[in-house]
C-alpha cells in the first residue's frame, strides 16, 4: 500500500508542501516549463498533485527513526527544494546541492517560501550551485551524515559515473536509489544487482528498507539504506 502524504506530514508540512506547490505553479505560468526549471518532470507532478514522490515520504519517515545517528543530510540534485523544506521542518540540517541554475533558482524560491513559515528551518538549510561529488572537498567530515541519492539520473562518461560512486561511502549512511541512479533499472533484479555490486566494490551494508512507484511518470523502486561494515571513529572522513 502507498504511504500516504497525510499520514508522514505534520499539519505545518502540509501547509508548506501546499503553498511550495502553488508558488511552483506560479512560476511555471510566468516562465515556462524550462526557464521556470521545472521542465516536463516536475510540471507533470505538479498536475498529477504529486510534488513529493512516495520514496520522498519513506526519506522523512526513516529519517525520523534514526535521529541522533547523523549529523546532515546532504541531499544530491534536490530539484525544486520540496523534500530540503519538509527535512528542515523536521529539525535536520541540510546541504542541498544542485548544478543547474534554473532548478537551483526554483529551489531558491521555495525556500523562501519556507522562511515565511519558520525561519530557523530555513536557516537549517545551506545551499550550493555546484556538481556532485565536486563539491565534496576532502576537508569535509562527513563520517557522520547521511548522503541522499534519489533519482540521480544523468549522462557522463565511465569516469564521471565512477566519480560519484566512489563519493558516497565517505558518509556515515545513506540512502540511495539504485533503480534510478545514473540509468533507469528496467527491472528489481536489475536495481538490486546493481545494490550488490555497490556493497561489494565497497565495503558497504546495504538493505532493502522501502519500495515505492511514481505513477504520473511511470517509475519504481526500492530504497536501500547503506552503512559501512566499520563504524567511522569521530573526526574522520
């Protein structure tokens, strides 16, 4: 069954997501689908009254299990920040990181849309206009927080695919989406080989935590939630 979006949100959540909603609709109207940087994607769950996916919804929901276990939440191409507000509104600090500068202006926008709410949530937000794992420096101590890699589909040579890959086991956990990451899986024995593999090059534990479907634009999956096998001590990447 479906996780629904009244069961995982508070009452606060639910005004913000509505008015984050309208102010996108807005935007789309003045500027159009690509300028506006919503593009067919996120127009399409505008319309379909679905701008948080269901594995957004798992996101909130584990996270809020596991409070105390991390210290950020790194959330890679954030898209037009409706998952960054509802994680900051859940009291977690956020790095949002997208390379595109219309969806990053989009996602701008909406936050400010959250500080109207609450502004110490949108003050737990730090932005960066810049390409994963590029903006990953090697003075960044991430041990302690979580990485999101949800819908992370995108073109690049071999060595691009790698670079980000090999990123993601410096955070102390993440959860990740093996079906859409880099190339859609066309089946869950695709996306799960693709989670052994993963576990196996490096060193990781990763599990199955959550399924979800994204039925305006016809995708599945599963989310797994990855650790590593040894605790990293405090103080190192």
């Amino acid at each position: 069954m479906a996780l629904e979006h009244d069961i995982v949100l508070t009452e606060v959540q639910q005004r913000v997501s509505a008015a984050i909603a309208a102010g996108l609709a807005d935007r789309l109207v003045t500027m159009g689908q690509t300028e506006s940087g919503l593009f067919n994607y996120y127009a399409r769950k505008l319309r379909h009254d679905a701008l948080l996916s269901e594995y957004d919804l798992h996101v909130l929901r584990i996270l809020r299990e596991r409070v105390g276990e991390f210290r950020r939440v790194w959330e890679i191409g954030p898209g037009t920040g409706q998952l960054t507000a509802m994680l900051a509104l859940d009291g977690h600090h956020v790095i949002a990181i997208d390379h595109d500068t219309r969806r990053y202006g989009a996602m701008m926008e909406m936050l400010g849309i959250l500080e109207r709410f609450d502004p110490a949530a949108r003050a737990r937000v730090s932005t960066r206009r810049e390409a994963f794992p590029k903006t990953l420096g090697k003075s960044d101590n991430v041990g302690t927080d979580v990485v999101l890699a949800l819908n992370c589909g995108f073109t690049a040579p071999e060595s691009g695919y790698r670079a980000f890959e090999d990123a993601l086991p410096r955070f102390g956990f993440g959860l990740i989406d093996f079906a859409l990451l880099f190339t859609e899986a066309q089946s869950p024995e695709e996306w799960r080989q693709r989670a052994r593999a993963f576990s196996e090059r490096h060193g990781i534990l990763a599990s199955a935590v959550a399924s979800y479907q994204i039925s305006e634009v016809a995708k599945q999956g599963e989310l797994f939630l990855c650790r590593r096998a040894t605790p990293v001590p405090d103080g190192t990447n």
